[in-house]
C-alpha cells in the first residue's frame, strides 16, 4: 500500500505502513508502541532526523510471510487481555489453566496416601499398640515378668505375693501369685499357648497335666525360678499373702480364669530339683 510521510514495512508481508501503525493491518503483525515522531535536530547516522529507526520486538525484519507463529487480532481482539508480551507485542494470550485432570490426579494421590497411613496406623494399632495386646508398650503387666508370656485380651483380677523360708535347708523360696481373666480362650486354649511360647522364653523341663479339680496345669523351669501355670473354665483358687486360700478368679463368659504362679528361690539347683520332681 501506499502512504504519504514516513513510512515502514512489515517485517512479516514488507506491507509498507505509516510509521506510527501500531500493527499491521494485513497480517496483524504488534509493532512496540511508537508515538508520533517529532522533527529533532540530532541526526543519529541514519539519513534522518526523525530520530532512531524503529525497534522492532519478535520477527526479525528478513523473515518473510507464511510463518509458524499464529498472528494476532490488533488490540483490543476479542478474548485477549491488554498485556504485554516480550515475543508478540501487544496484546497477547494469557497463559492456559493447568488442565483440571491433572489437580484432580494430585488431590486422588493425596487421598490414597492419608488412606495408607491411616489404615496402617490402625493395623499397629491392632496388632501391637492396643492394650488389649499382652506385647503392647501399653499393656500393664502388674509385675509379672518378660520372661514369663501373656496371652492377648486378659483382664487383671489380683496378685499377691509371699515368702518361706525352710529351716532345714536354709533355703527361702518367694511366691508371687496373679490372677488373670482371659477373654476368648478356653483353659486348654490357654495351656496349649504356654506349651507353645514358654521354650522361646528360656522355660525348661516343661510339662502339662490335667488336675483333678479340672484345672489345666503347665509347669517350667528356668534357673532358680519355677512356673506353673494353672487355667480353668469356670473359677481359680489362689492364694493369699500367707499361703493359704485366697481369692477366686470368676472365668467371663467364653474364656477361662488364668493363674499365674512364679517361684523363685536362692538355690538354683534346689529349684531344678524341685522342678523336675513336680508332677
């Protein structure tokens, strides 16, 4: 086209254009915003007095039409904000939302996560950390102990504890006595478990009987100590702080009464003989 005064060309199509044309009108080439050039005396070396030649940001002037970048409607286009950009001038399109699937990816990531961890916080819970777990730092123990195991979900019921001492031999023997309720597990349930857990725990010489007031009875030995263990369906006599009857132990509904019997003396060998001739 043809334009009086001063003039420039596109750097995209070489349409030649009136100097202060903010873009092109043929291809939508953004020129940097120019004002009105004014008439100065400088003459910067270019022929002209109508100050520096234009700049131009983006396409550089030798590159010629078609080319890849998409044009641009002139500003004020529908759907772009006046903004302006370094490669294209002004106005240009604002970058895109990040697609929605990919938040939604995040937020799913993040719910399965919590859901392992929670679930897993509820596994230790019930396998290790419940104080209804004999193993569990929570559960209290009353005294008896590590050595001697406890079965899962007992309820304390009583402990007492006693000292004799035998004149003749000089040799004093401490009985420490507790009284348990389990939950869930019959009397031979309960004497089939020490059978099974007392050999991890050091127990020698371990042997069972059936008594005759149908108390199911486990006997170990270990050094100078001697356990014995005695269960029932239905109620335990213990005994008291002197040696005598004591308290009974109430089995609740579907488990059994649990006594738990250590004797420990300062004879080791007297202990294993003791043992060893028991049953």
């Amino acid at each position: 086209m043809s334009a009086s005064g001063p003039s420039k060309y596109c750097p995209r199509c070489d349409t030649a254009l009136p100097l202060s044309a903010p873009y092109c009108n043929v291809c939508g080439y953004q020129f940097m915003p120019y004002s009105d050039p004014t008439p100065q005396n400088t003459n910067y070396g270019y022929g002209s007095n109508y100050g520096p030649p234009p700049q131009y940001i983006g396409q550089m002037a030798s590159e010629r039409w078609p080319l890849s970048r998409p044009s641009y409607p002139p500003p004020g286009g529908p759907g772009y904000p006046q903004q302006w950009s370094p490669d294209y001038g002004y106005p240009y399109a604002p970058d895109a939302a990040p697609p929605r699937g990919s938040v939604v990816g995040k937020l799913v990531a993040l719910v399965l996560v919590l859901v392992i961890l929670v679930g897993g916080g509820a596994a230790a819970w019930f396998l290790y950390l419940s104080p209804s777990h004999s193993n569990s730092p929570l559960f209290d123990r009353h005294g008896v102990p590590s050595n001697v195991p406890l079965p899962n979900n007992l309820t304390f019921a009583t402990n007492t504890s006693y000292s004799e001492t035998n004149s003749k031999t000089n040799v004093t023997a401490t009985l420490d006595e507790w009284g348990w309720k389990a939950a869930g597990n019959n009397a031979a349930a309960i004497a089939q478990f020490y059978r099974d857990q007392m050999p991890g725990q050091g127990w020698t010489n371990i042997r069972s009987q059936t008594a005759q007031n149908g108390d199911q009875e486990v006997i170990g030995c270990q050094g100078g100590e001697i356990l014995l263990i005695g269960a029932n369906d239905n109620h335990l006599q213990l005994s008291d702080d002197q040696g005598n009857a004591g308290p009974i132990v109430t089995a609740p509904s579907g488990g059994s009464a649990l006594g738990i019997l250590l004797i420990s003396t300062n004879d080791s060998q007297a202990a294993t003989r003791a043992c060893t001739e028991s049953f």
